[in-house]
C-alpha cells in the first residue's frame, strides 16, 4: 500500500512539473512581440537573416518573427504599404519607387543585409569556356524590368563595355518563375539566384559561367525596410531586429561555411548540406553581406544613379529621408 502510494505521489509530481513546464513555455512565447517579415524570396544568399532566425537571436531581443515570403520587390512594398506586415525585406529600390510616387507614409530603410547581386548566370551551352560577348544574339532571362536583378544585370554589362542591344533580354518571366521557365526551354541563359541555380545546374540542362554581383559592384541590393510611422512609433523595437541581424551578419563573418550550412538546413530541407556549404563559398568568394547592417551615402547613390541611368527615376531622393541606420 505504501508503495502505491509512493508511486501515485511521483506521477503527480510528474504532471505537475510537465504543466509548470507547459505553462513557463507559453508564459515566454507570450511576452514575446511578434513582427511579421514579407520576404522577398527564399534564398541561402540571405544566410544571415537565417543564422539569425536558426541561433534564436531575434527570440533572445525578444521578437517572435514571422517571416511571409512574398515574391517580387513589388509585392513586399505593397505589403507593408498596406500594414500586411511590418517589415519588407527587398531591393531598396522598391522603398524609392513608393517614395517617388508621394505615398505620404513612405518606406524607410533601416538595415541592410546585402552588398552586391547574388545571381549567377546560367548557360545550356557548357561546351566551351564562357564569354560575356556570347550573350549577343541569344535571349536571357532576367526578371521584372525595373527589378534589382534586371538593374544589376543590366549594369553589370555597362560596366563589361557590352552593348545590351545586342540581347534578346527577357523581362517576361516574373522571378519566382525564372528556373521553371528555363528549365521548360524558354531562353538560352537565365540569371538565379541561390539554391535555384545549384538546383538548376543538379537537373543537367545548364552550368554556372558567371557572378553578375563581381561585375555589378555594391548597392543596398536587399534590406529590411517599413513604413515611416511605424518606425517613429516603434524605433526601439526595430533597434532589437537590427540588432538580431548583425548577430547574423557577425556569424557569417567569423565563422567557416560548412557550420553555418549546418545551422540553417533547416530553412533549405529540399537542398543538401553540401551545396548549402558551396553556396555560402560562392557568396563569401564574392563579398556578397555587409560587415553590419549599416547603409552607407555612397552605396545609397549607386543605386539611384542606377535607376537614373535607365531611366526609372528623374531625381535624386535625399539619402537621410530613405535611409535611417538603427545599427549601433
């Protein structure tokens, strides 16, 4: 009898702490503030956005994130624009354009997270060794005109001296469809990003010739943006997320590839560790994430006298009204 009853007090012990456990849990999840992320796309270019994600470091400044993915610059701004979600994460572009359009609560940009376009080029001929020049007279697929991939593309040529007239250049497909499309047939090269251009490369029909981030030199190419009151209104709430990005952005820094491949496989389940692992090679070879999330007056200007140049702005927009650094 003694012992039932021994027995007896141990399983209600046992249910007692399961349920202090249970409730502690749901008791830290609740003081947690949720902010909700339109991503742009999904890409191990963005790996410090992931390690952030992956090593808790936005659960640690007490952020729960919910990251959307929300294909296309355009999209995402219209996302925030409409308070779907608090932060968009794109081409800074996009924060321009809404700006230039007199949206009175227009997009400010806080962080960034990118430096330089992280597209490769694909060609179906990998016969010989490649050649910018050999683009003339074929058709590539670059995404959305007005897009940052298209823009870097296209700089990325005047910068090679390559007269782009001489290119059958496809703005048709939106980008969410670029692999797809040329995986069908349609063109002769194609720009992607990764894992798309690894996956791609993996099905035999195409190989990697060329970074179009090497020739196209340093923009804010992907930040985290939002809406001018809702950054008044919760400044200090931001300075938590930048401050869980540059814990990422840190990581990458200090740490080998193949242990950051292994952190965020999570977010890639369809892709291997090794090709994560080569990815995060490729983007560090190229100097592809900033050293902190700090947006500098130079990078800003790059980008808009990219817009100037193909016509898809007339003016200037002042830097210190777009850009707000929260790194500290």
């Amino acid at each position: 009898m003694k012992k039932i009853i021994i027995f007896i007090c141990l399983i209600i012990i046992c249910f007692s702490l399961c349920f202090c456990f249970t409730n502690n849990k749901d008791k830290k999840k609740d003081e947690l503030t949720t902010i909700k992320l339109a991503e742009v796309t999904h890409s191990v270019f963005y790996a410090p956005l992931y390690v952030a994600i992956e090593n808790g470091y936005f659960k640690d400044e007490g952020i729960d994130l919910d990251v959307i993915l929300t294909p296309g610059a355009d999209k995402v701004s219209a996302a925030v624009l409409s308070k779907s979600v608090d932060v968009g994460f794109a081409g800074t572009e996009s924060a321009i354009y809404v700006y230039q359009g007199g949206e009175e609560d227009y997009l400010v940009t806080f962080a960034g997270l990118t430096k330089r376009d992280g597209q490769f080029i694909l060609s179906r001929d990998c016969s010989k060794k490649f050649n910018l020049t050999d683009l003339y007279g074929k058709e590539i697929l670059v995404g959305r005109l007005g897009g940052m991939p298209a823009l870097n593309f296209l700089n990325a040529m005047d910068n090679s001296n390559i007269d782009t007239s001489k290119i059958k250049i496809n703005y048709a497909v939106d980008f969410a469809s670029l692999s797809g499309a040329f995986i069908g047939g349609i063109g002769d090269y194609v720009n992607l990003f990764e894992p798309n251009a690894t996956n791609t490369v993996e099905t035999k029909v195409a190989c990697i010739v060329e970074s179009i981030g090497k020739l196209s030199g340093e923009v804010p190419y992907t930040a985290f943006y939002t809406r001018k009151s809702f950054l008044n209104n919760n400044k200090e709430l931001l300075k938590k997320f930048t401050k869980a990005i540059n814990k990422g952005l840190e990581f990458i820094q200090n740490n080998e590839s193949s242990k950051v491949a292994k952190i965020i496989l999570p977010q890639f389940p369809d892709t291997s560790l090794k090709n994560i692992e080569n990815i995060i090679d490729n983007y560090k070879k190229y100097d592809s994430w900033l050293k902190n999330s700090y947006i500098t007056e130079e990078s800003f200007n790059n980008l808009q006298n990219l817009l100037l140049k193909n016509k898809l702005i007339d003016k200037y927009v002042p830097y210190n009204l777009l850009i707000d650094n929260l790194y500290e």
